[in-house]
C-alpha cells in the first residue's frame, strides 16, 4: 500500500514488498515459518463441506510456498440469531477432518458474532530456508503445470442457480476440499523455481501476478489447460460470476488472446476459483517425469499448460 511503511527485519524472507500466497521468516540456518490466513463466505449448502473447503483453501497458501503446514487457528463469524449451532459444529468438524488429513494441528481460534457467517484458518507452516518458493524465479524455457482443472466458480454459479446435478455438485465439491498435499510432496524432488495456487484472482490473474517484474512473458496452451467439462456448458449459458468480469477488466491490458479463443475459454480462464490447484514452474527437463508423477499419485487432472518466454513485455499470450 502505497504511503505506509511495514516495518522491516533482516529474517524476514518474503514480505509484503511483493504480492505473494504467504509471508516467510527466518527462524535459523535450517528452519524458516510460513504464514497465512483466509477465510470466507459458504459456497456450498452444507456446512461440513464447507469447513473441509475453507479448511483446504486456507493451508494451499503454505503448499504453494514448498512448505509443510503445521498448526492452525479457527476464524469464525457467526449469526448466533438466525442459524442453529449445530451449522457451526458441522463446520467446525468439516474443518477438523482436513486438518487431520494434512496433518495439522488445531491450537486455538477466534469467533465473533456477526450477520454473515464466514469460517477459514490462520495457518502455520515451516520450510527450509533455501526451499522458499514464491510466484517469482523462473527462467526462460520453463513449463508450468496445473494441478487441479479450471471451472469451479462457473460451476458454483449454476449450483446457485438451480441448473447443477447432483453428481456434478458432489464431484465439483471434493474438488474444491482436495488438499494440494500430494503436488507439494511431488514438486520438492524435482526443479520447481516458482509456484502459485489458483485461487480467487483466476487462471490469468495469478499468472499476472507471477509474470509482474519478471522481465519475461508466458505462452500458455488452451487446449491443454484442465477444463471441469460442464462449465463449458454452463458459461456459454452465461452462468459467468462477477467476480470473473472484474478480473478480466483487471488484467485484460497483460493478456493477448489469440483470435480462435472463444469468449467461454476467456471466461472459464478469468474464472475465480475456490481452492485451486497449484500452478508450478518447472525446469523443462523435468517438467515432464514431473507430470508423470503427479498423475501416477492420483492427480489425474494435472497438464501441462505453458510455457515461460524471453520476452521482456510481461505479458500473457493465450493459443
């Protein structure tokens, strides 16, 4: 924020100098703290499904730094008056179970009365100092990898609508609660030079935000880019969230759509996410023994999506 000044701390290794997923300090030589906390709104009906994805969401900020998290704290707004306290048990243990999944520690929280109920974590991870992946660091050549496929928002606009089935509500939902666990466990055996989670900012919008400064562009490929099949259905029905309109007028200035991509492929790419997957820049001569092992690990949806280029406009070419 322009005019405030942070106070500064030489261990400090990733600040807010720089839009990053999550802030890193130093401890010692071998051991450095990732922070972060996020927490929102319900996007689905029931509230154990939704702590398990706001759960999710909040440590996939660690994951995208390379780390481990380690223990959370509770953050919840509740309207005492409107709903029964069983909603906030159910997503208190929806919460529960995906930290147990993860491995994660609950160590307290914070509640307050309010007339939105919203729910999310502060998480705490740790990660050797000289491991710290941010969204900047790539090099020319690299490849990146999505993990999880793009559509969610578009999908959870139809499941407001009344227009989403059962399956594809259930199937979009363990989606959205799927840890990146199992990508951060992969990439740290491999030359991984920056990583991101796809998050609220869309596809484009945290590609925006990793190319910033970077002296260089990125090339990315539609038809490899993991799409949910049914949101492409749905987009072209113009079940498009607002939040994708505002991340395009964001972002459309870095962006170069080439002319055969349809208004539905920019849409589902501007498309706001809700626990994405990981997007990860990797060497080229890895890239693809990398692929290999995240879908040997199940994750079935990973591609190959780009390509990071020598060229010093800082902008996002889309085939």
């Amino acid at each position: 924020m322009k005019g405030i000044e942070f106070p500064a701390d030489d261990n400090l290794i990733v600040g807010l100098d720089r839009a990053d997923d999550a802030g890193v300090y130093k401890i010692s030589d071998e051991l450095a703290m990732i922070q972060t906390v996020d927490f929102f709104t319900p996007i689905v009906d029931d509230p154990f499904w939704f702590g398990q994805i706001a759960a999710a969401n909040a440590m996939s900020d660690v994951y995208a730094m390379g780390g481990e998290p380690k223990t959370a704290m509770n953050l919840v707004a509740f309207p005492l008056g409107d709903l029964d306290i069983e909603v906030l048990r159910q997503i208190i243990m929806g919460g529960l179970e995906k930290m147990r999944e993860a491995g994660v520690v609950l160590v307290g929280g914070h509640s307050v009365e309010d007339k939105e109920l919203k729910y999310g974590l502060s998480v705490t991870g740790f990660i050797h100092p000289s491991r710290v992946l941010t969204k900047s660091g790539f090099g020319n050549g690299d490849m990146l990898i999505l993990t999880k496929p793009l559509g969610t928002g578009i999908i959870n606009t139809a499941i407001k609508g009344g227009l989403a089935s059962k399956e594809l509500t259930e199937k979009t939902t363990m989606l959205m609660a799927e840890l990146n666990k199992t990508a951060a466990e992969v990439m740290a055996d491999y030359e991984v030079h920056a990583c991101t989670d796809i998050t609220g900012f869309g596809l484009i919008g945290h590609l925006a935000e990793m190319v910033y400064g970077s002296g260089k562009s990125l090339l990315i490929n539609s038809s490899e880019t993991p799409v949910i099949p049914e949101a492409l259905e749905f987009a072209s029905m113009g079940m498009v969230p607002a939040g994708a309109h505002k991340n395009r007028e964001f972002r459309e200035c870095m962006t170069h759509l080439s002319p055969n991509i349809s208004p539905v492929i920019r849409d589902i790419f501007y498309d706001p996410q809700t626990s994405g997957g990981l997007l990860i820049c990797c060497a080229s001569s890895q890239a693809q023994s990398l692929l290999s092992e995240l879908q040997i690990r199940g994750l079935t949806g990973a591609s190959l999506i780009g390509t990071v280029l020598d060229d010093p406009s800082e902008k996002i070419f889309v085939e």
